[in-house]
C-alpha cells in the first residue's frame, strides 16, 4: 500500500467518523427535542386544570356573595 493510499484511506475513515458522529448528535437533540415538547405539553395541561379549578372556585364563591347578598 503506497503512502498515498495510506493517507487516503485515513481521511476516508476520519470523514466516516466524523459523519457518525454528526448522526448520533442529530439523533440526540431530536430525541431531546420530542422530550422538551412532551414537558411543555403536559406543563401546559396541567396549568390548564388549574386555572380551571380556579375559575370554578372563583365562579363558587362570587355565587355564594351573591346570594348572602341578595337575602
């Protein structure tokens, strides 16, 4: 094998690395990705019910002041 072909063989196995490597960190922050939207979404949905039970609480007690008041 000539010292061309030694070199270029080098290079080659360096680029396939490097491409390897840039695929497994691709992959990762799209699985990091998918984990963060999945936290955002049932962070949203849980901030939903509570603001809902609140709401409805709210709704309770000004209905209550309301009739106190009315008698």
């Amino acid at each position: 094998m000539s010292e061309m072909s030694r070199l270029r063989s080098l290079v080659d196995d360096e680029k396939r690395g490097r491409e390897e490597t840039e695929e497994t960190m691709i992959d990762m922050f799209k699985e990091m990705i998918s984990k963060i939207k999945s936290e955002i979404e049932t962070e949203k949905s849980e901030r939903e019910q509570a603001e809902e039970a609140l709401l409805s609480l709210l709704e309770e007690t000004c209905a209550k002041l309301n009739k106190s008041v009315a008698i």
